[in-house]
C-alpha cells in the first residue's frame, strides 16, 4: 500500500462493527480495561450529549455497541459509520436520563467513517458542546469519552496528549474491502472497544474530535499503540452533507441496496489462473444472491455493467445502486463457469 511513511495499516473484523468482540473484550480485559478509566461525571461537562450506540446485527448473530454524540435537541447523533455498520437494528441510550431509543440510519460516509443516527420520538435531549479542530496542535491535553468495553453506563474518560496530526490509516476487514482515512488526530489517550463514535475533548470540555479505530477487531502495525480521532470540523462538515440530503459518490443517504453475499477475498486462483472479482464466503438466505444461484466458492466479476476486481469496487457498486432496483449479476463458479442473472435488490443494512 502506497503512502506517506507514516500510514498505518489497521485489520478490521468482517461487517466492520464494534461488532461481538466487544463482549469478549470486556470478559478478556476486565477490570483492566476501566483501571485507567473514570467516570465522565468527575470531568465537568465531558458526558453532556454523550451516548450509548447499541446494535443488533442480524445477518450474523451478534450484537455491538460504541458511542454517540448528540448534535441536536430533536435526536440527530453522530458517530463512526463502523460502529453502524451491518446493523439491522440500532438502540441509542441516554446515560444520563436512562431513556432508550431505537434509532434509523440517515446516512454515512463510508470513506471518512462517519454517519448520522435520527432517535425516534426524542425531544429535549443535551447535545454537546463542539470545538474547532483547526487548531489543534501536537502536545495538547486530550481527554477521551465513551462506552468503554461495551459496558454502558456513565461514558468512561481516559486523559492523554495529541500525538500527532494529518495522520493516515489503511482499514480493510477480513473480506478484502478496504478504506482509507486520512487527516487524522493521534492520541495516547488509551481507546478501548466501545470508544468509537465517542468525542475527545479539549481541557475546556469543547469536543475536537471523534474517536475511531478502537474497536477490537483493530490491530495496529507494532509499535503503534496510538489511538485516532477524526477532526471534529470534518466530521460535522460530513454530518451537515447528509442531514441536508446531498448525496455524491461519498456520501449515502436512507436505505442500502443489499444484495446478500459475505465475500472475503479478490477473487482466487484455479488451474494457475486468477479470477479477479469478489470471492462468496457466504450466502444470506432468502436473499438477492441465493435467488440468482449464488454460493460460497463463487467469485462475483461484474454487477450492474461495471467489472468487480475487489470487494471493495463491490461495495461501492451496490452503495450507487437502490433498494428495489434491477441490475444484471455475474459470476463465475468454482470450476471456472461464468453465470449471470438480472436481480432484485433488496434493502439491508448500510455497509
């Protein structure tokens, strides 16, 4: 992977989430994890608008959980598109009152890791105080405010220093499909699964950042043991693009297009020939791709007239397309046959 020297590469779990591991992290760590940790409450006005972002991914049997940042009285949260990411249900918790809400996506951003939540029926909420990004600087106090481990509660706080700005990172999941984020804050704050999502504040309790790449399923270069924040003017620049509607080739708004493969690789190698495209690991039942004829061994190669080389170019395809939509599929099989067929996509969850 090309870059400056200072890209990090970052491995993230397939459907990309704060996904399950956040329980076997907390069972792991324990009360290692929440040591260095207090609660948000003794750190004044940290906790104000913060939130707990629970989620229920459905396709594969496990739940998750990050956090949220209030933006708006009505319900509008911000947080990671990966803490969102393969859910088919999502509940927002209001630490402070108890209050649960269940949540839709309104959009994301996939590329800068950033999405928008609207809580159904919310009104009167705290939101929180937003700083300016722009003028961070290397050494700076940082404290880091979250769902420490998953566990719920009162957001957890952990204090460190900005180690580094601009900072780039390479994420790709164990399908292949692979993001870059860039302009990133560095922090020693120590990040625990469940933080995503979460703000890292000024010592005058303005939020600066975002926090991302905390979750378990993250494994960083050695010797980086850092953890990052997307500048806060970015990611509110983002959230203002898709509560306004403005859809482009970054930004999702309202339902995705699913059509219902897991895939984990670009293509595969048969007889000392490569087929490039994305490799079925798995299929969902009742889905687009099962009607088509699809099954693990498959390696998809084109799908709405565009050729698929990766997973990722496989993502991006289905995102540009609509729930309901015609497009024709094609595929070749484990014994190197090509198939093709025209489906229907159905609506799931956002990738």
């Amino acid at each position: 992977m090309d870059g400056p020297h200072f890209d990090i590469v970052v491995r993230r779990i397939l459907s990309g989430a704060v996904l399950a591991a956040v329980v076997a992290a907390l069972a792991v760590l324990g009360a290692a994890i929440l040591a260095s940790r207090s609660s948000a409450a003794s750190v004044v006005g940290v906790d104000r608008g913060v939130v707990d972002v629970n989620t229920n991914l459905g396709y594969h049997n496990v739940a998750a959980a990050g956090t949220g940042m209030v933006l708006t009285s009505s319900g509008e949260v911000l947080t990671n598109n990966h803490v969102i990411r393969g859910s088919t249900t999502v509940e927002v918790r209001v630490p402070a009152t108890g209050r649960r809400y269940s949540a839709t996506v309104v959009g994301y951003d996939v590329s800068a890791d950033v999405a928008i939540l609207q809580l159904k029926n919310a009104s009167g909420l705290q939101t929180v105080t937003l700083g300016d990004s722009s003028k961070l600087v290397r050494g700076q106090s940082v404290t880091a405010v979250g769902n420490a481990g998953g566990a719920g509660g009162a957001p957890m706080v952990t204090k460190g220093t900005i180690t580094a700005l601009g900072r780039t990172i390479t994420a790709s999941d164990d399908d292949g499909a692979a993001e870059q984020l860039a302009g990133l804050i560095e922090t020693d704050a120590a990040l625990q699964p469940g933080d995503s999502g979460g703000p890292l504040v000024d010592s005058r309790g303005r939020i600066v950042g975002m926090d991302t790449a905390a979750s378990s399923g993250f494994s960083f270069q050695p010797g980086s043991n850092g953890g990052y924040a997307i500048p806060i003017n970015r990611a509110v620049e983002i959230a203002k693009l898709i509560v306004g509607g403005h859809r482009s080739a970054k930004v999702h708004i309202g339902a995705t297009a699913f059509l219902g493969v897991d895939v984990q690789a670009s293509g595969y190698y048969q007889g000392g020939s490569f087929t490039a495209g994305a490799l079925v690991a798995g299929v969902v039942p009742a889905s687009p791709a099962e009607r088509a004829g699809l099954q693990a061994g498959d390696v998809i190669v084109s799908l709405a007239g565009q050729k698929i080389t990766s997973p990722t170019t496989l993502t991006s395809i289905v995102l540009h397309n609509a729930p309901g939509q015609k497009v024709k599929l094609g595929w070749v099989d484990e014994y190197g046959r090509a198939a093709s067929a025209t489906i229907t996509l159905a609506s799931g969850p956002p990738q």
